[in-house]
C-alpha cells in the first residue's frame, strides 16, 4: 500500500473549539491547527456571545481558511457550545480543545493514527503540560492526580480532560442525550466519562497528541476555583453515582486547599515572562469566567 492511501484510509479528524472572550489566545490557537491542515477536515469553533474583539478575529480567519467554520451559540454555557460543535462535525473522531491549548507538532496525525489502529476505543485523552506556571513537574503531577489518579483508583472512573480530548462521531450520538441538562452545573469532561463507561465504551490515554495548556485556572480567586471545582463530586451525584460522591467529596476539598495556596504564590508571577515579583501583586486573581 502507498503512502497516499494509507494516509486516505485513516479515520478523518474534526476539531471542535469552544469560544467565549478569548482574543488574546484564539489566533494562536488556530495558527497552531493551521500548520496541521493536512490531518485535520474542519476546525470549527463556536462563538459563545462574546463582547471582546474574539468574533472578529474568528471572522477573519473563516475568510481566510476554508477549513475553518465559525458557528455563534446563544446560549451560554460550554456545554451548548460544545454541543453546538459536535453537532456540525462530520469526521469519523471530533476533537474537541480548549481556546488555550496549544497542540503540539504531530497532535492530528497521533490521534488519526491512534484511532487507525485501536478500533476498541471509542473516545481519549491526550497529554497534557502547563505552560504558563511555575514548578511545572508539581503543577503537571496536581493535574494527573486530581484529574486522573483519583478518578481511577476511588472512584473507578476513567476521566477525559476536556482541554485536551477526543471521541469518535457514532460514540457521541449514542451518549449525547445520557448526559445531563446542559445548564446543569457539572464538569462536562467527566460527565461524557461516566455517560460512554455506562455502555462499556473504552477510553484511553494518548500520549503522542500533546497539547500545552494555560493554568489560568489556578489563579482564579479561592472561592471561585472552589465554586468550580464543586461540580467534581456533584457530577457523580447527577449522573447517579452517590457513592462516588462521598469519596471524591473530601479530595475536592483537598484540592481547593491546594489551589489556595498556590493562588496565593501566583499573585506574584507574571505568566508572560514566567518571573515573580512583588509589582505582579497588583494584578490580583485571574478574571476567567469558569464553566
């Protein structure tokens, strides 16, 4: 068999974005996607009502790039963003990323490779590194245990990281109505997890389809982090796992006291130029609306 058709007879690949005031990173995250175009059909990304110049730079880009689609959502949430996306897919996997994700060189073709010769697996996760935090080895570890380790070995369950994750078109159609209200307050990532175990669909790791991501979420303010990070227990409680619940209950609160401390330390650090210092202070907690 030929290069060419081997390549043709790979699974195609769709890349769902959702979007909400994201100006200052959407252009790189594109960018990023472009250089990849011959792996990936379609990138869609899905303007959740922004208010910043987001949309038009969307609109320059869908200009520009015929594989790019630009698609507006009214309501508000991820989850109708996200929806919104899948919906317009037509490739046999849709990725779907974070605004701050920066695939590396060779996500696309990892994960068309990946799913060409793993025909068990219905959906995946792939790696992940902060970019923008300092003791990246501790801030990386905090985000397998938590996001990961502790998913696995309390409460059984394989979680998908909504930054970086992928699923196969027929997998989605046959969950997307399992899953909760969408303006439900749960993690979406996870309630996608538990909703494709629950028919014994597999999901796995994929560490070739590396994507950086920011850890602007751990310097968000305290309470809104915990306000967040609540939906972790109440996401087993929605999806009728009580038991699951009380054990991840107690490890969320870990997880709040953690993220406090190290909020508190990234008061002073400049995630631009990856310095601390004490003019950093006056920036305060990062603003970022949590879904």
């Amino acid at each position: 068999m030929s290069v060419a058709s081997n390549l043709t007879a790979l699974p195609t690949l769709d890349v769902v974005i959702p979007c909400y005031n994201e100006e200052h990173d959407i252009a790189q995250c594109l960018d990023l996607l472009l250089a990849q175009a011959d792996d990936i059909a379609q990138i869609i990304v899905v303007d959740n009502n922004s208010t910043d110049t987001t949309p038009k730079i969307l609109k320059q880009y869908s200009a520009a790039h015929q594989n790019i689609t630009v698609l507006r959502e009214t309501r508000q949430g991820v989850e109708f963003a996200r929806d919104t996306g899948l919906a317009h897919a037509t490739s046999d996997i849709i990725a779907r990323i974070d605004v701050d994700a920066r695939v590396q060189p060779g996500w696309a073709r990892a994960l068309r490779d990946f799913y060409g010769t793993h025909s068990d697996v219905q959906a995946s996760t792939g790696a992940t590194e902060y970019y923008d935090l300092p003791a990246r080895r501790f801030t990386n570890f905090m985000t397998w245990f938590f996001m990961t380790v502790s998913n696995e070995l309390l409460a059984g369950s394989v979680n998908l990281y909504g930054a970086n994750m992928s699923i196969r078109k027929d997998a989605w159609e046959s969950i997307k109505d399992e899953l909760p209200g969408r303006d439900t307050h749960v993690m979406e990532d996870l309630a996608i997890s538990l909703a494709l175990q629950r028919q014994a669909k597999k999901i796995a790791y994929v560490p070739a389809a590396m994507a950086h991501v920011s850890g602007r979420r751990m310097r968000t303010s305290p309470r809104k982090f915990a306000r967040y990070n609540a939906q972790w227990p109440a996401t087993y409680r929605v999806m009728g796992y009580p038991d699951k619940a009380r054990i991840i209950t107690p490890v969320s609160w870990f997880g709040n006291f953690l993220q406090t401390l190290l909020a508190l330390l990234l008061l002073f650090h400049n995630p631009y130029t990856g310095k601390f210092g004490i003019r950093n202070f006056k920036h305060g907690y990062e603003g970022r609306q949590l879904p």
